[in-house]
C-alpha cells in the first residue's frame, strides 16, 4: 500500500510542473520575427502610390501652367477644338476623334501636292495649301497626308485655323498643343511633325498677304519670312489691279527733335494721324513715313463698307525695335500696335520693316 500510496503523491505532483511548459510556450520570438516579413504589404503601396501620381498627371495636362498663350487670344475654331479635347479624359477618345477628322478631311488635289506644300520634317508625307476666300480676307487651309494619324493632326489644323484673319493666325504660339492634351500622346516625331504644320501654315498665310499687297504676279518669286526664296502661283486672283499714280499731296515731317525724320504722304486722315502717332510713340521709330493707298483699292469690299474710306495703308518703319526679329516678329509687333484699328475697319497694311543698322543710318 505504501507504493501505491508513493504513486498518487508522485502523480499530483506532476501537473504542478506545469510552469515548466509555460516557459516553453514563450515562443512569441517567432511573432517578432514575422514582423520582418511584414514589407509583403508593400504590395498595396506601389498601387496608392501610382494612383496619385496618374492624377497629378491628368491635373496637370488639365491645368496647364500659366505660361502658355491664354486661350482667350487664339482663332475662334480653334478654341472651340481645344474646348472640345479638353472635355475629354480619356486619351484613346482623343485618339479616335483625330482620326474622325482625318477621315473626314477632303483629299488635296493631286496638282497642289508638289515640293513647296510639303511638310520639311515630318516622318510621312504631309501637304498644305493655303488661299483667300471670296472676300480676299480669310485664310482657307487644304492638307493631305499618307498617314491616318498625321492626316487627323493635320485636319485638325485646317479646321482650326481656316476661315480666320491672316493676324489671327499669325498670332497663335505652338504651345497651344500643350492645351490640346495631346503632347503626351505623339511621339516626339510626331509631334514636332504636327508643330513643322503650323509654322508653314503661318508662313502660308505671311506669303498670301506679302502677295496681296504688292500684287504679285502669277508665278513671280517672294521673299518669305525665314528669309527663303520660293515660287508659287498668286491665289488672290479677284484683287483688283491698282493704280500706280501717287497722290500729289504730300506733306512732310522731317528732323524731329530727337533727329530722326518721318513723313506722311497724302493728306491722312483721323486714322491715319493715329496709326501715325502710335507708331512714332511705340517704336520711337528712327524713320517713319504713312501713306494711305485707300484710292488704290477703291472697288474693294472692305472699302466699300468702310465708313470714313480709311482702309489700307503702306507704312515704312525703321527701328531699333526691329533688332533681332524676324521679318514675321516685326509685322507682329506693328499688328498688335495697331490692334484696335485692325478690330475698327483697317482691312490692310503694306508693312517696311527694317532696322537703322539695315539702312546704314546712324545717330548724329
């Protein structure tokens, strides 16, 4: 009985052991070292980190910085583009309304698709031809390309800008492709292909208006703003040859005070006097001379609905403003000058724009 005895007291016993085990379950090391693995949910960052970043992007093509050319002073088709973009978000839309333009845009003629309307400078082949309308005061565009892409940029282009002023047009930055959206879509030869576009587009249109207003004959060669020569047939074929006789009145302003010398040939009337004062003011031009050739374009409709006649104009500025412009950057700055008159019924200028430097003058 005594063993039996020894074993219940050894057998309670044992549970009281238990503390042993309770040390052995200290395993929460191996809790400390799943906190190690716990980068696995790096997983979930890169997601939230992308997705803020995707939106600064839209936010940014959708607020663009403040530098660019408001949209305000663009051509009016051409905002009405731009509004039309920009009301769109997704980037395969926009892809699909080029093309829609592309495909609706009418095929240039195969005549009109020589050297001389071909865009320098892009990978597919791209033409433009540039005319006046009816009234000989609208710019229309017509363009074609080998590319469905390139020819919905290019589409683009001519229905934004036909229909539109020479100034209008001459006056839009390259810039306004950032408002489009669009510069994060083409691929860096595309997009300076589309830009190649717009410069010959306004160089078109430099060249109707040189053309108008010295009567250039068909085929004769002009000299274009970037200072090439080119040959190309006269589209303003409705203006109305003028008359070379000079208008025998002419009254003289020479030696001002601060030596330079200006004219006005013919008697000029209040817009004259103005385009006369604003010019002497602004450029603080060296030589200046106004001459209002109305009489010359008197059967011209803008003439005709003109109240005071005071239509076209040839001026002869010489500057120090002029220094390093281009002959496109002067008549801009003469244009933006005369903005208000432009707006009022000046219908045209014949614009002389040199430096006292190209004229040989110099200050006594």
């Amino acid at each position: 009985m005594s063993f039996s005895s020894s074993l219940r007291l050894f057998f309670p016993k044992f549970p009281n052991s238990s503390p042993i085990f309770k040390t052995l379950i200290f395993p929460p090391p191996p809790p400390k070292n799943l906190s190690i693995f716990k980068p696995i949910t790096i997983q979930s960052i890169p997601t939230q980190s992308f997705t803020p970043n995707s939106t600064s992007q839209s936010q940014s093509s959708s607020n663009p910085p403040d530098t660019l050319q408001p949209i305000e002073e663009l051509p009016q088709k051409l905002q009405q583009i731009i509004r039309l973009f920009q009301s769109v978000q997704d980037p395969r839309a926009k892809y699909e309304q080029l093309l829609f333009y592309g495909k609706n845009l009418k095929p240039l003629e195969t005549q009109f698709k020589t050297d001389v309307n071909k865009v320098k400078g892009c990978v597919s082949q791209v033409w433009l031809r540039a005319y006046f309308d009816s009234d000989n005061k609208n710019v229309i565009f017509e363009a074609d390309s080998d590319s469905v892409l390139t020819k919905g940029l290019a589409a683009l282009l001519v229905q934004g800008l036909s229909g539109h002023t020479v100034q209008e047009i001459l006056k839009v930055s390259p810039d306004f492709i950032v408002l489009l959206g669009l510069q994060q879509s083409l691929t860096p030869s595309r997009n300076n292909g589309f830009l190649n576009m717009l410069k010959l587009m306004q160089k078109k249109a430099f060249t109707l208006f040189v053309e108008a207003e010295k009567g250039i004959e068909l085929g004769t060669k002009i000299q274009d703003p970037d200072g090439k020569i080119e040959s190309g047939s006269n589209p303003v074929e409705k203006i109305e040859s003028s008359s070379k006789s000079e208008n025998p009145i002419k009254k003289s302003r020479s030696n001002d005070d601060d030596g330079s010398s200006s004219s006005v040939v013919g008697v000029l009337g209040s817009r004259g006097e103005r385009i006369y004062e604003i010019l002497k003011r602004e450029l603080e031009a060296v030589e200046l001379e106004v001459k209002d050739v109305s009489y010359e374009h008197a059967g011209h409709a803008g003439v005709k609905g003109s109240k005071n006649g005071e239509t076209h104009f040839n001026l002869r500025v010489v500057s120090r403003e002029f220094e390093g412009k281009s002959m496109v950057k002067r008549h801009r700055l003469v244009y933006s000058l005369l903005e208000d008159e432009l707006q009022s019924g000046l219908h045209a200028l014949s614009i002389d724009a040199k430096t006292p430097t190209e004229i040989g003058y110099s200050s006594r």
